[in-house]
C-alpha cells in the first residue's frame, strides 16, 4: 500500500485547488453576499448621536452558580446598572456560571468530547441580554468585577424581542470573537473589544464564554451597548476585496453562517464528470473515508461539490456516526435537517445543544429527523432546546430505543409533564436534568424504570417536592450509580443521605453543594464517607455545619478523593485540612474560601507543602 502522508498531503492539494477554482469563476454579487463580514474593515462616520443603554432584561442562559429563586450568584443580576463595578472581588450581586477551569471536564461524569467539533468553536456558556432601544452596536462594554477573561464571543441578533411580531427572518451576526486567553489578573476591568459594523439594528445582545484557563468562576456585573439609531455611513474601502483574498479562519466563519445553504448545496450540487481522477481512483475506499473523517461538517459540504467520487465519500452515513451540531446554532433548522436526513441513517452520537430556539427548528422538522436517524442513536445533547416540548419527548422515547445518554440541561421551558416519557428509554446510563421543571412523581418513575444509570444530574431542580423520598427511590433502584448532581437541593436531610449512601456504594462523584438542610451533627458527612470509599468528588458548598471530624472521616475512608469543596465552614482547623492532604494523595482541588479558619497564611503553608495540590480561597474587597 502507498503511504498514507503523501496520499493525505494530495488529497489536501486538490480540496483546496478546487475551493480556489470555486472561488475565481464566482461574480462578484456572490462574493459580497457571501462574506457580510468584509464590513468590520469600513470606518463610520459619526452622522447621529450614540445611545448608551444597559440591559433591561435577561431573556436566556446556559448555566450560573445561583438558585433559581434567588438573585444571589444569578444571571439575572446581568440586568440594570451595576451592582459592584469598579470594587473587584467575590459578591453575590454579580452574575456567575456554574464552572470554571477544566476540573469538570477531570470528574467522572464528565462527557466524551464530539468529534468534528471546529477548532474556532470554544463556547461552553452563554447569557442573551435584551435592551431597550434597537440601535446600530459601536460598542459593547462588560463590566467584569472576578477572574475576568472569559467572554469570547459577542452576537447580535436581528430580532426584536418586545416585538409583537416575530420576525420571518431571524439573523445573527459575530460582533467580535476571540480564542480563550489567559488574563493574568483577578482584578475588576470594563472589557471594551473592537466590534465591527453590522448592517441591522439590534437590541438582543449574546455572550459566549470559555473559563477553562480561569483560576476560579469569573464575574460579570453588568453590560453596556453603545450604538446609533440609524445606520451608520460606510466607506467603500473594503468593495475590491476578493474571495482569494480571505484565509482559512475568514473561509470557516463564512461557512458556519452558512450552514443551510452549504447543505443545500451538498444536496443539489452539479457535479462534474472527471475522466481521470489521478490516483484517487486508486485509493481504498477505506483510506478516503479515514482522511475525510478528520474535515469538520462544512467542509465535507465544501469537499461534496468538487467531483462525484468525493461527493459519494461525503454522502456516506458512516462519516456522520458523531454529528456536533452545536457551532452552527445560529444557523441550523428545519431545512439543514432535511438536507442532513439522508446522511445520518447511522448516527450514534447527536449533539443539538442550544439549536432551534426562536423558531429556527420546529417540533414537526424535529420529528421527522429523528424518525429517519434515531434508530442507532446511543447519545443526544438537547441543552437549552426551548423548541422541545412533550411531543418531542414522546418521539425521542418512540424513536431512540438504543438511547443511553440524555442532555436537557436548562430546558426550562418543558412542561413537567413532558418528563413522563423518559421513563420508557430503559437503557439511559446518563440523565441530566439540571434547571429543568421535573416533577417529583415523573422522577420517581423514570428511576423506578431507568434502573441502569449511572450518571444523574438534578442539580437546581425547584419542583421536586421531597428529596428524601428520590433519594431513597436512588438508593433502591439505582445501583450502578456512580455520580450524582443534588446542587441547591432545597430539602434532603440526614435521612435521605443514609438511603443513597447504603443503596449507592459505587457513588465516585457526589454534589451536596447549597443543600441547607443538612446538618454535620446528625453524623449524615460521616456516614457518607465510611460509606462511599469510592469518592473522588465531593461539594459540601456553603454548608457551615462541616467540621474537622467530617474532614477527618474523608482521610481515614477516602483515599481516591481527588476534589473538595467546603466553601463557607468555620467549623474546619488547619490541622485537619493537612491531614486530609496528607492521606488523600490524589487530591487536587480543594476550595476553603469563606473558611475563617483557614486564612491566607495558612494557604501558603499547605502550597508549600503539597504543591500539587490547587487550594481555592476567593475574597471580597
């Protein structure tokens, strides 16, 4: 067989050969339709007066470390005028997302990341902001007060959300992004990126963040829109640009924007009969697919239009077994799924993670996707889908017998109801349910008959009544359950403990964080380190009964543990803390802020003496 790195490095040559044909015998109508971003490079002139608006509202967001019926930690706190800025420092009137760092990508209940994933696309959370006034953006200021850095990408939407009418079109448009970098600072800052020039009015503003290089949960306390009435006056500075012109980063971003149209393209395209294709004729089967298997969605779309002995490579169902949806939300919808439909026979792996919100996917178009691709489905990604509803749930239970993980996380716009029919997909090992309107008695179902999950996530989930009553469901049923979210649980007791902690033992990850309702002297922290000798994860968050012999009892029992939150005690010394790090050799995260035992001194000691380990301590100014 030939070796594979030349065959690689000509296949390359060709892709792009053939991207750069496309590109010369394009007029030059297609080329400025094609690339509306061309106009960040225009200057505007200042014709008419600038508003300056903060949010009114907060309409939507992926995750924050708050409780659903409070402001403390919220998003919510978004909107108005500031609250903290310019003080720097850890306050409850900011706003805060649910992670930080990459040490929820190190738990046991961590995801697999999705193949095909563009390398430009790093978003993990986002917040949609609504202002008053629909203007031109000359500038969006955020007011960050805590580890900033983490906002990387800034949309504007064309539709109005005070509205009465929804619009027929619905537009985003990238006002600046940037890749995750390291700010080396904890300190307050306005964030002032450069942002181009869009060509509508907007009053609905996103925020997309990664915190994966953050020492700890950033901040954000407010955020500014700057703009103009009426549309800007644009130079013709920029009109003589062509598609040659643009690099590879300008080519994906005009891809992502134009995901429906590449699709339809990949559907319909007329492609030419190639009398000799070289040595790709040649080529095993296998081998093409290999290579090709490494191009993200819009460049096998891209690939599809060069001859037909590519397009049948790209059409293969084998090529999308992992489909990440994701990165193109702001494009995908009921037409791309019509397009896709035929080529994803074989998916195993869907990730529709913040798509078909403000109508861009109905539940119909939703409907028939999975009817044609949701028999090999084994995972599915719904997080923040607010077009899913009941009827949806009840196709996914029809649809996906093979289903085994299941994302609807911040889908907080599904009725309680809707819940009822997971309780049918038998073979669900991982369930996350995080801000979503689960009603106790559907939970109890879905645990009665789900009894083979091993992952769960109820974190902030307001309308189970009794958690003592799921946990003992969770400690009958769910024996293979290795770890489980109870974030702001409002009710477990001592009680509900001692059943999950008996029923359980396989438990590595345990979330306890915000949990007002458990008290260390009824012995319930432990029990569950006796019990659980498995632990590498546990969050005792905001608990202010942890004291030294519950810390004492995770030494002598939990030798595996690798993370530990204890967040607001004063009931924990120094010495019991060294001895935990002395005993629990694993352990690499370990947050004592708001511990008024353990002050900044006595951080220092223990980094000195166990260097490996990442000791958290936050603080108010």
């Amino acid at each position: 067989m030939p070796p594979v790195f030349p065959m690689l490095t000509v296949l390359t040559m060709f892709y792009y050969i053939c991207l750069r044909r496309r590109a010369r015998t394009a007029t030059r109508g297609e080329m400025m339709n094609s690339r509306r971003t061309i106009e960040s490079n225009s200057r505007t002139l200042p014709i008419n007066s600038e508003v300056v608006q903060y949010a009114k509202e907060v309409l939507d967001f992926s995750s924050h470390y708050g409780s659903e019926n409070s402001m403390s930690y919220t998003m919510w706190n978004l909107a108005g005028i500031p609250n903290v800025y310019p003080s720097s420092g850890d306050f409850t009137q900011a706003a805060v997302f649910r992670t930080y760092g990459t040490w929820w990508n190190q738990c046991p209940s961590a995801s697999l990341p999705f193949k095909r994933t563009p390398q430009n696309f790093h978003s993990q959370d986002y917040v949609e902001l609504a202002f008053e006034e629909p203007v031109y953006p000359t500038a969006v200021h955020v007011l960050e007060t805590y580890h900033p850095g983490a906002v990387i990408r800034i949309l504007a939407c064309s539709a109005n959300p005070y509205s009465p009418n929804p619009p027929a079109e619905v537009r985003w448009e990238i006002l600046w992004s940037e890749r995750p970098t390291k700010v080396n600072t904890s300190q307050a800052r306005q964030f002032k990126p450069c942002i181009k020039q869009i060509n509508f009015p907007s009053n609905l503003i996103r925020l997309e963040v990664n915190s994966t290089l953050l020492d700890y949960y950033t901040e954000l306390d407010a955020v500014v829109l700057h703009g103009v009435k009426d549309r800007p006056v644009l130079s013709l500075k920029t009109s003589l640009i062509g598609m040659n012109d643009l690099d590879e980063e300008d080519y994906e971003e005009k891809d992502i924007c134009g995901m429906e149209v590449l699709c339809k393209h990949f559907n319909n395209a007329t492609l030419r009969e190639w009398t000799n294709n070289g040595y790709f004729d040649k080529l095993p089967y296998e081998l093409i697919q290999l290579i090709l298997s490494h191009l993200t969605l819009p460049d096998l779309c891209r690939l599809a239009q060069t001859c037909k002995l590519l397009y049948q490579h790209c059409c293969d169902p084998l090529q999308y077994t992992h489909l990440n949806l994701q990165p193109y939300w702001a494009k995908l919808n009921d037409t791309s799924l019509e397009y896709l439909q035929s080529r994803c026979t074989l998916v195993q792996w869907l990730n529709l993670s913040w798509t078909g919100n403000r109508g861009f996917i109905s539940v119909s178009g939703f409907g028939r996707f999975l009817k044609v691709c949701g028999s090999e489905l084994v995972r599915l990604e719904l997080a923040c889908g607010h077009f899913l509803n009941e009827t949806c749930l009840e196709v996914i239970s029809e649809m996906c017998p093979n289903l085994q993980e299941l994302n609807l996380s911040s889908c907080d716009k599904l009725s309680p109801q809707a819940f009822n029919h997971i309780a049918k997909l038998c073979g669900l090992k991982r369930l996350v349910l995080y801000r979503t309107k689960v009603e106790q008695t559907a939970l109890l179902s879905i645990l009665n008959f789900c009894s083979e999950l091993q992952h769960l996530s109820l974190g902030s989930c307001v309308m189970i009544e009794d958690y003592d009553v799921i946990a003992s469901m969770i400690g009958a049923k769910c024996k293979k359950l290795r770890t489980l979210d109870l974030w702001r649980c409002k009710n477990i007791t001592e009680n509900g403990i001692a059943e999950l902690a008996s029923g359980c033992q396989l438990l590595e990850e345990l979330d306890l964080g915000w949990c007002p309702t458990l008290q260390s002297s009824t012995g319930c922290f432990a029990n569950l380190a006796r019990k659980l000798p498995n632990l590498q994860k546990l969050f005792l968050t905001a608990n202010r009964s942890v004291c030294d012999t519950d810390i004492e009892e995770l030494a002598n029992n939990c030798s595996h543990l690798r993370q530990l939150d204890i967040l607001g005690t004063r009931m924990v010394s120094p010495a019991s803390l060294r001895k935990l790090l002395e005993s629990c050799k694993d352990l690499s995260l370990l947050d004592v802020s708001f511990c008024s035992q353990i002050d900044n001194r006595v951080v220092l000691e223990l980094n000195a003496s166990f260097p490996n380990v990442f000791i958290k301590k936050s603080f108010t100014q």
